[in-house]
C-alpha cells in the first residue's frame, strides 16, 4: 500500500479528496478526511506524488509520500521512535518540516514542534539520513503530542513552505489585509523568474473592485501604474504615490481605453460570473495577465470551480487563444479560490 498526506483549509477536506481522487482517476484510491488533513491511500505500490504535479492541486495546500504513522508515541522520547520509523527510508532528505495540520486544535502543538527541531535533526544527522542539497524534503506532522505522520517530499513537486504556507508579514501601510492575498497569490502561482519579468516597473494595471486599495497597492509596491475602478473611495495615502488612477465605475462594465499588462479582481460576485469578465477582457485583448478570485457557494465548491474552468476553456479554445492557469486555495483566502491566468499566444 502507498498513501499520501495532504493539507488543506479546514473545512475544504471535502474538496481536497475529491480532487485528489478525480486527479489520480484510479478506482483502487481511497481517500480518508481527517481535520485539515486528507489521507489518500492505494493498495498498490505505485508512486501516487508521480502521478501529477502538485501546481496543479488546487485545495492541498502541501503534500507527502507517508512512510510511517505512530500512535502511541512515547512522550518522554519522541526523537528515537521517529528516527527509527525512518530507519527504512532510502532516499537522504535537505531539511525537515515540523508540521501540524492549520486547526484551532493543532495550533496547541506549536510547542511541541519548535522544542523537537533541534534534537531530532541531530539524530537524523548522526542516523545519516541529512544531505545537503538533496532533492528530498522529510515531513513530521505531529496531529497529537503522541501522534504523528511521518513522510517524504519532492522539494521540486510540493510546496517550499512548512504546511504550505508561506509566513507574510502584514504592511502598515496598506489599505486592508486583502493586500496580503494578492502577495501570497504571486508567491505561490507565479514563480520567482516570471515574476521579475511580468512586474517590471512601468507596466501598467487596471484593478476591479479596487476600493480601498489592499490589491493596487501591491502592484504599486511593483512600480506598477494602476487604474484603480471602484465606486468606493481608495486610500488617500495610496493615491498620494501619484502612481493610481481611481475611475469611479463598475468593474463589470468598465471597458479601458487601451489593453494592459495586468488585470486584478477581487469583486464579491457569483464565480460564474467572475469567470465570464475574465473571459471577455481576454477574448477582447483587454490584458495579458489576471489574478482574480472566485468566491465559492456553501455546497458543490469543487464543482463550481470545475464548471468556472471549463466556461474559460471553451470559449478560449474557441477563439484559439492559448493560456496558461494555475488556482490555489490561498492561506489568506477563506470561502474562495485564487486564480491566476495568463495569455501565452505570443511573447510575454
């Protein structure tokens, strides 16, 4: 038998098995929901983190192969049981996660994960299960001060951050905390080389949805020039950069007068109907580049999304434009999904 871990929002359990399942489309998979964690198991050897690319899971926020998993941890010695459950493991690993799963529950836990940091890596250390520079990455996902899931990752096919999340630091000058969903947006679905091309200073940006200004004032940190659209009022200290254009307008009804790089959208509407503005600015070479969020309903979310996507497919395949899409459900997202698409018939 082989399984996997994956982390999730607790509450999208649900979502993240389905979609592991669709993804694996393999009848001998079976997934089991835990809080914030999904177990997905197969009783066949097979490789299942190889069987697709973690970029393209949207609700697992990260993942691992699972090689061991002890319930009955002795508290006084945890380090000895978890070094000898990796005793079997053939591949040498770059670093170890100390994880929990992102519950109220688990965050009790913290503790224990940063005091067992030091210790065990100098027991995998003298074990000779540490090499510098490998491509492997050893997970301990503690779910109880005596349990805990022990396993290994791709470090090129899972998340770089311990649970999947990446740990940003809010800016006080920021209009709103949504500004923190955008700049985790471009972290996760945007890698490090695209970005310093796409964010060059100078491009220019509409935002819809813009007020008060939480996603314009990250494409302002970009020297980005932005037309900000909202019939709300934007922060005075954003528009004091002299670097924003506040249109007061819907954003399902603006049409710029001229295409630009980047669209962003944050608008509370039904995702359907986000997806289609999406496809028209496209469709009409309004821009090259969109991150927007799809805010989902209480029930049947992965299949809103599944129908979101293939409405953008459609109609693009039917006017043959290529593109690329990455969604991931975000750390800082809560009922909704973030989307970034990008136009890829032509040099970017």
């Amino acid at each position: 038998m082989s399984s996997l871990l994956l982390y999730c929002r607790p509450g999208f359990e649900s979502e993240c098995a389905q979609e592991i399942q669709q993804v694996l489309a393999a009848e001998n998979v079976q997934t089991q929901i835990l809080s914030g964690l999904v177990v997905c198991h197969s009783d066949t050897d097979v490789d299942l983190m190889a069987q697709t690319d973690f970029q393209h899971l949207i609700f697992a926020r990260q993942w691992f192969d699972v090689i061991a998993h002890l319930t009955e941890l002795n508290t006084n010695d945890r380090v000895t049981a978890i070094v000898q459950a990796c005793q079997p493991m053939r591949n040498r690993v770059h670093e170890v996660f100390i994880e929990t799963p992102d519950t109220d529950i688990a965050k009790v836990l913290t503790p224990l994960c940063r005091g067992i940091g030091r210790p065990l890596d100098m027991a995998l250390q003298k074990a000779g299960k540490l090499q510098k520079n490998s491509p492997w990455r050893l997970h301990i996902c503690f779910t109880a001060t005596n349990e805990v899931w022990i396993g290994i990752s791709d470090r090129h096919n899972s998340s770089p951050w311990q649970m999947g999340i990446p740990r940003l630091k809010f800016p006080q000058d920021a209009p709103s905390r949504s500004t923190l969903k955008l700049e985790e947006a471009i972290l996760v679905l945007i890698d490090r080389k695209q970005q310093e091309h796409v964010f060059k200073p100078g491009r220019r940006a509409i935002d819809l949805g813009a007020a008060p200004g939480g996603w314009t004032y990250q494409l302002v940190k970009r020297g980005m020039l932005v037309i900000a659209i909202d019939n709300g009022k934007m922060d005075p200290v954003l528009m004091a950069t002299e670097m924003v254009e506040h249109q007061r307008a819907d954003g399902f009804n603006y049409k710029p007068q001229r295409p630009v790089d980047w669209m962003v959208c944050d608008i509370v509407e039904k995702p359907i109907r986000v997806a289609e503005l999406v496809a028209k600015w496209f469709i009409n070479g309004w821009c090259q580049h969109c991150i927007f969020n799809l805010k989902l309903p209480m029930k049947q979310r992965y299949a809103e999304v599944q129908k979101c996507f293939t409405l953008i497919d459609k109609q693009f395949k039917q006017k043959k434009i290529d593109y690329h899409l990455a969604a991931k459900q975000l750390y800082h997202d809560r009922d909704e999904i973030t989307v970034y698409l990008r136009r890829d018939n032509k040099k970017q």
